[in-house]
C-alpha cells in the first residue's frame, strides 16, 4: 500500500468535497488497528494500545522435538523432548538429552511396554534405527513396540503425531478360524489385538 500523504487531503477553499471527504475516511480507516494473533487491542481516549503475548508463555505441545545447539561442537547437537504422556505414563527418561550428528536421519521414538492389557513403562530413544512394529497377538496385546514421534533430518526436526498426549486403547485387527472345533463356551475363532494410537 503507498503511503499516506495527508497535506494532499486539505482543503483550502473552505469547501469539502464528496470525493476529499470520502478518501480522507478512506485513509483514517487504515490505520485501524485490528484483533489480532497473540495479541489484543485496547481503546481508549488516550490513544490505543496493544496487549502483547509474552512469548515465553506460549504452550508448548507435549512430545516437541528441540534442538539445541553444544559449545565448540560444529557436528553435534543436543535434543530434547518436551514432556508428554502415554497412558497417562511419563517416560522414565523424559528430562533426558540425546546427542546426535547434525547430519543424517533421526527417528524420535516412545518405546512402550506393556503387559498384554495396559502400559507398565514408555522410555524414549533418538536414534538412526526404525521404530519397532506391532506384531497382532492371540487374545492379548502386544507386549512392546514404538510410537514414531518425529524425525530429524540433517538437524531439522519434523513431527509425526498431533499436538497432545497419546492414549492407547485395544482394537482387534482381525480374526482367524480355529484348526479344530470349539468346546461349549468357547470362541469359533481366534482374535488377534493391536494397539490403536490416538492423540488428544
């Protein structure tokens, strides 16, 4: 937008042109301050002011990856995950850094063990090995695997999963028949569970 040049709209002739008149509210109505991110307005007859959000105080989301830089180490880097929940269980290492290489691919992970019903522990590991899989288990649920949170790639993070804490629940993937007929009372077939990975 060009600058505003207010002697332009003076009027010096004691009259006050439609069109003189119209550019000048067009002009005042520029420089209105709006509502606006991270920010409030306030007016008064004094003048108007603007409620900055003190930056330090922005949430952070759990499970955000960052990455800090080490004194006289031009090829490392140390990361840290900010604290989160799975299950409502905090990792056993969640205060812990990890350094890493500023090159090559980084996978940010909650290892989760688990008793075939719920979460007994989750421990977080930041390394160059692909996250462990479920493997679908008869009547239970599998007993250990990874959540991939985020990546890091030649120093850049990248996260994998929403903004919240995760929540576990049992699903049942798919079922097979049994090799030999049911006794009374018992199932015609073999379900086999995994878990379902949610972020809230």
């Amino acid at each position: 937008m060009s600058a505003i040049i207010f002697n332009n709209l003076k009027s010096f002739d004691g009259r006050l042109t439609e069109q003189k008149f119209n550019r000048l509210v067009d002009a005042m109505q520029s420089l209105v301050i709006n509502q606006g991110l991270n920010y409030t307005v306030a007016r008064t007859p004094v003048g108007t002011t603007l409620g900055i959000a003190n930056s330090s105080t922005k949430t952070t989301c759990p499970f955000t990856i960052i990455l800090k830089a080490i004194p006289d180490d031009d090829a490392n880097v140390t990361v840290n995950v900010s604290p989160g929940t799975v299950n409502q269980y905090i990792a056993t290492n969640a205060f812990d850094d990890f350094t890493i290489s500023k090159t090559g691919l980084y996978y940010v992970k909650a290892g989760i063990e688990t008793d075939g019903q719920s979460v007994s522990s989750v421990t977080l590991y930041v390394d160059t090995d692909e996250a462990d899989q479920q493997t679908p288990a008869p009547f239970a649920l599998p007993s250990s695997f990874d959540i991939v949170l985020g990546v890091i790639s030649d120093g850049k993070p990248f996260r994998a999963i929403g903004c919240g804490s995760i929540i576990l629940s049992g699903y049942e993937q798919f079922r097979t028949d049994k090799d030999e007929p049911a006794e009374p009372g018992e199932l015609t077939y073999t379900p086999y569970y995994v878990w379902k990975v949610e972020v809230a």
